[in-house]
C-alpha cells in the first residue's frame, strides 16, 4: 500500500533494507526516507537527510499478542486482568511514544534539521485516498475498513 500511495504522489519509492538506507541518503542515491521518528533519530539519518515532515500519515502500533489456547485456559478473572493490563500497557506506550517524539524533535532541530509542523495532508489524501482504499479491500475485504471508518467518525 505505501508503494503505491507514494508512486500516486509522484515519487519512485524504492524499497531497501534500513541498513542500506543511510549510504543510499549519503550518496543520493534516494532523496529521502519514510521512518518513524524513532528510526530517523537511531539509524542517525539527520546527519545525511536535513529535512523531516511531519506528516502523521501513518501509525504503527505494537500490539499485545497470546495464544487462544492459552488464553482461553485461563479463569475469566486472569482473562480480564490480561486485557485490562494490556489496554492500560498501550496508553502508556502511546503516552510514552509522544514525549519520546517531543524529545526527539527537539534534539533534531538543535543537530539543524528543518523540522516541517504544519503539514497540509489533505491534498495527498485526496489523491491517493480511492485508490488505496480499493486495492486495501480488495486484498483485505471490506470490514475493517468500515470500523476504521467508524471509529473515525
């Protein structure tokens, strides 16, 4: 989907592993990055990109996973404290997430990195909106994204 939501802005996305991506900046061989702020900051990408955008375009969460099995073998009472200590872990780690970002923006802007605030996405959304979200539900049905689209509302 990034592929093609970026070919659709106009740019020739060129997927590489992270571990090629700061000697590919480095020599220009690509013009820029799509990373998290964590990743810009620890793979030390400021030194050879001088620009960061901050889009919000996307959000990866770290998710709690367990067997069903295993779960399911538990009382219903350790079932509850399971999920209640796991929404209470993702709010912290949201929590946590932004003021590390905060941080993170501050020490960007001190190493001279042009830090970009006030990004304008609705015109990237109206371009590339219909047609990811075509190809999303073609590959993953229609259902999840009629929750998406519920809890966004």
């Amino acid at each position: 989907m990034y592929i093609q939501a970026f070919s659709l802005l106009g740019a020739n996305p060129v997927p590489m592993p992270l571990s090629e991506l700061y000697t590919a900046l480095e020599t220009r061989a690509v013009d820029a990055q799509e990373h998290p702020i964590g990743i810009f900051w620890s793979a030390k990408l400021y030194e050879v990109q001088k620009h960061l955008s901050l889009t919000n375009h996307g959000y990866t969460p770290l998710i709690v996973v367990m067997n069903k099995a295993k779960f399911d073998s538990f009382s219903p009472e350790l079932q509850q404290a399971i999920l209640d200590a796991a929404k209470e872990a993702g709010n912290y780690q949201r929590q946590l997430n932004l003021e590390n970002e905060k941080e993170i923006i501050a020490k960007l802007q001190k190493a001279g990195i042009q830090v970009i605030e006030e990004v304008d996405n609705k015109p990237f959304k109206a371009i590339i909106e219909a047609d990811v979200r075509k190809a999303f539900i073609e590959k993953n049905g229609s259902e999840l994204v009629e929750k998406i689209d519920g809890l966004a509302k």
